[in-house]
C-alpha cells in the first residue's frame, strides 16, 4: 500500500472517531458508552500503580474478559495518559489498523476491482458499528482486527500459492498460530479462529505430511501463548476462564429459552443495522461464487462469521449495545459483502433494467453508509450520556457521601470501581464469582448480602424489584437520558447502616 493510501487512512480514522468524541462532548461529555469500560481502566490503573492485576486493590481477580487489553491500558496509565487520552489513542490505531488491513486484503478478495481497495478500507473506518466501538474503551475491535487479520492470511496465502505453487513454510503458520493464541487474550472467542485455519490446512491440495507440518506449527504457535493465558487466570483466580466467561452465560441463561432459530435471527440482524443490509446480497454472492469455484480460503471466513453468530445465539443470545458480542465478525462480513458487491454490479450493463439495479443498489449503499456514520454518532453520544449520569454519578456520589470502609453491592461495578474507592460484591459475578449460581434470584442475593454485612446497594431498581421494593433510595441520579429512551435512574439505598 502507498504511503499515500497509509495517511490518508490515518487522517480519516482519526476523523471518524473524533467526530464521535466532539459529538459526546456536545452532548454531554466525554465518556465511554459501557460501565465494563471502567472495569478495564481499573484494572489497568492498578497494574500500573501497584503492579497486581485486581479490581479491588489487594485482591487479586480474574473478572476481566481481555487481560490483554488491560495491560496495554496500563501503559496510558504508567503515562498518566488514563483514562481518556491513551484509551482514545489506541482505540485510533486498532481503526486505522482495520483500515490498513481492509484495503490490502480487498486487493486479493477482488483483483478485478483492486482499484477500490482504498474504498474498503474507508468502509471499515466509517462504519457506526466499528466507530462506536473504537471509542468504546473496550476490547472489542482489538479482537476483531486480529480476527480479520488471521481470516486475511488464509486468504493471502492461498493466492500466492496458486500465483508461485509454493505453500506457506513452517514459520508462517508458527506465526498464524501465536496470534490466534494472543487473540484469546482480548476474548476468549479467538480460540474459534482454529476452525477456518485448521479446515484449509485440511482442505488444502497438499500431502498429508505437510499438512501435519503445517497444522503442527500452528498448534504449537498457538499453545505459546495460549497456555500462559490459562496458567494468568488460574494464578489470579484459581480458574482456567475468567469469571466473566461463567458470569454472563449464567445471567442471560434465561434467553436461552427461546426457539434457536429466533436467538439466531436476532444475532444475525444486528449487522444489517446499517450499511449491512445493503452488503448482504454481496456477502451471500461471494459465498455462492466461492463455492462454484472451490476457492475454500475465502469460504471459510464468511463461514466463520456465521458460525460465530451461531455461537452467541446459543450461549449468550443477548443483543444489547447495538450487537457488541458479535462486533468482532462485522469487519469481515462488511469486507465480504462490499467483495462481492465490487464483483457484481455492473454500472454500464447494456440491459436498462439490470443497469438501473446495479446503480441503485451502489447509490444506496453509499447513502446508507453515510447516513448511519451520522446516527452511529448520536447513538455513541447518547449511550455515553448515560453511563456518565447514571454509573459515574452514582460512583462520585458514593465516594463523597459513604465512609471509606462501607461495603456496597452492586450490578454495574465499572465506575464504582474506579472512582469510589470502596470495597464491593458485585451482583453480577465478575468479582464475585460465588454468586453466580444464584444471579437475578433476589432472595438469595438479599441473603448473601447479609451474610457479608454490605452497608450499602447501588443498582437500577426494577433489576432486583423484590430486594428494592421495601428499601427508599436515599440517592438517585434523575437524570433524563435512560428514561428517554425507556429506562430508570440508577439508585443507592441503605441495606445495613454503616
């Protein structure tokens, strides 16, 4: 890629993402869209200021899903850059990487369009779901440009080797192999990426000696780091997983109740928010067109995302934030879907009716993608509106109105995390993994709360109505932006006077 190309994607990164900051800070203020935003930032404050990966200090913890992307936090922290400046920073780099990564893949997905490569990289800058993410202080596009990365390889790889009949040596798959195991570190997900690889070893027109070779490499490469993964967690949490890995499958266990095929078609909509709804048809032409012409190493990432789907629609068919848990495939499905669009439309066919087709199908793939950059930025602002009057106001209440020692229980611990400087039970289970058998029965939570003499509980009231009913706020945000939207105001009441 040019250097041309290289600034121009890093000036329009950093535009986009900053068109989401001025707009939160318009509304509002500066913020992030998620309270688990916070979980990282203490968690990286901490590393940084006293060396031990804890929640609370003193007390070590494994309530955070990407440890990886903590330790990198950590780093704007040792700066004092945390939690904003540093946070942005990277959220800037992981954009323009998906950028970098988009423009140079699309190049090998449609050689007949290489000349919109450019184009595919400012897709991926511009759509509102990677946007909102790249300002969410969350791990999540992190993980998902290492996930396109890996899918990419496969299909690089694949055309050198049909371009020079020379397949990838050992070292190569070493590598792929190793960032499949740092990609767990940002989510345990990432051990998913061993499919698509492992299947176009398999699939591959080699002996099956080096395909054992090659499946060797990348198993090994992946154990070197994913092994350490395991041994973090169970020396901080004596658990292989972090507690969040159990914490939001037991909460959301509930939905799981639904018939399979509407958890599924409510993950798979979530991507079609947006310029998605018009890339779709792409996305499905490249599978069908990789399918009539064996081209496996490109099957096999769109088959990736939808198996991803499939996997959350089953063990976690939550929806919430605009679809976070499954952020990580829509680079790829967008990066598919727009390859298959550039391969199909046809602007000066001589049939009028088909003519007609293919340009509205591009003008209103363009419209749409502009306008929901617009509506993401709203939406980014909004949600940031919110943690910041409910979640953060809540937490700077606690600190200045509760004695230094009091013990508050709580669903959301992000923010009291960071800014109350309390001892907590967390409702939720991501610190205090024993409550997870019983999440969202207040009876028992009320009795685990006396147990453990908690002076105070912070949470939205119609979350534990049997535990709240009796009980009188003696603090609550009333701020408008959740009611707006159909929500409640956060709340503290007395559960045991201090």
């Amino acid at each position: 890629m040019s250097r041309r190309n290289l600034l121009i994607l890093a000036a329009l990164s950093a535009l986009s993402l900053g068109g989401y900051l001025l707009y939160s800070n318009y509304f509002l203020r500066i913020g992030f869209p998620l309270d688990d935003a916070w979980i990282h930032q203490t968690y990286a404050r901490n590393l940084a200021s006293m060396g031990e990966w804890s929640f609370v200090p003193g007390q070590p913890s494994a309530g955070s899903t990407g440890p990886l992307w903590g330790m990198l936090l950590a780093i704007g922290h040792a700066l004092q850059l945390g939690p904003y400046v540093w946070t942005y920073a990277l959220g800037w780099l992981v954009l323009f990487g998906l950028g970098v990564s988009g423009a140079y893949v699309f190049a090998y997905l449609c050689p007949e369009r290489k000349e919109w490569s450019l184009w595919a990289g400012i897709l991926l800058i511009f759509e509102w779901h990677l946007v909102w993410a790249s300002g969410s202080g969350m791990e999540t596009l992190a993980f998902a440009l290492i996930a396109l990365i890996v899918l990419a390889s496969i299909v690089v790889m694949d055309e050198r080797f049909k371009a020079t009949d020379q397949f990838p040596r050992g070292g190569k798959w070493l590598g792929l192999g190793a960032l499949v195991g740092l990609s767990v570190w940002l989510r345990p997900d990432g051990i998913t990426l061993l499919a698509p690889v492992g299947l176009f070893i398999l699939v591959s027109p080699n002996s099956w000696r080096k395909k054992l070779t090659s499946a060797s490499g990348v198993g090994i490469g992946f154990l070197a780091l994913f092994a350490p993964y395991l041994i973090f967690n169970y020396a901080v949490a004596e658990t292989w997983w972090p507690s969040t890995y159990f914490a939001k499958q037991a909460e959301y266990a509930f939905l799981q109740t639904s018939p399979i095929w509407k958890r599924w078609f409510a993950q798979a909509v979530l991507p079609l928010v947006g310029v998605g709804v018009t890339l779709l048809p792409g996305f499905i032409l490249y599978i069908v067109n990789a399918v009539k012409n064996y081209r496996w190493s490109k099957l096999l990432p769109a088959l990736w995302v939808i198996g991803y789907i499939s996997i959350y629609a089953w063990r976690l068919p939550v929806t919430y934030q605009h679809g976070r848990y499954i952020m990580p495939v829509m680079p790829t499905f967008f990066l598919w879907g727009f390859a298959g669009l550039a391969a199909f439309v046809q602007l000066n066919v001589k049939n009028m009716f088909l003519r007609v087709l293919n340009r509205a199908w591009l003008i209103s793939t363009v419209v749409i993608f502009v306008a929901f950059w617009w509506i993401g930025a709203r939406a980014y602002a909004r949600d940031v509106a919110i943690i910041e009057s409910e979640m953060v106001s809540i937490a700077h209440w606690v600190a200045a109105n509760t004695p230094p020692d009091a013990l508050v229980a709580a669903h959301d611990i992000g923010a009291l995390g960071y800014f109350a400087d309390r001892p907590l039970l967390d409702l939720a289970g991501l610190i205090s993994p024993e409550v997870i058998p019983y999440l969202w029965d207040d009876d028992r939570l009320g009795e685990y709360m006396h147990a453990r003499d908690a002076n105070y509980l912070v949470t939205f009231p119609g979350w534990y109505p049997i535990m709240t009913a009796p009980l009188t706020p003696i603090f609550q945000t009333n701020a408008p932006y959740g009611p707006d939207i159909g929500g409640e105001n956060m709340a503290v009441y007395v559960w045991i006077i201090p």
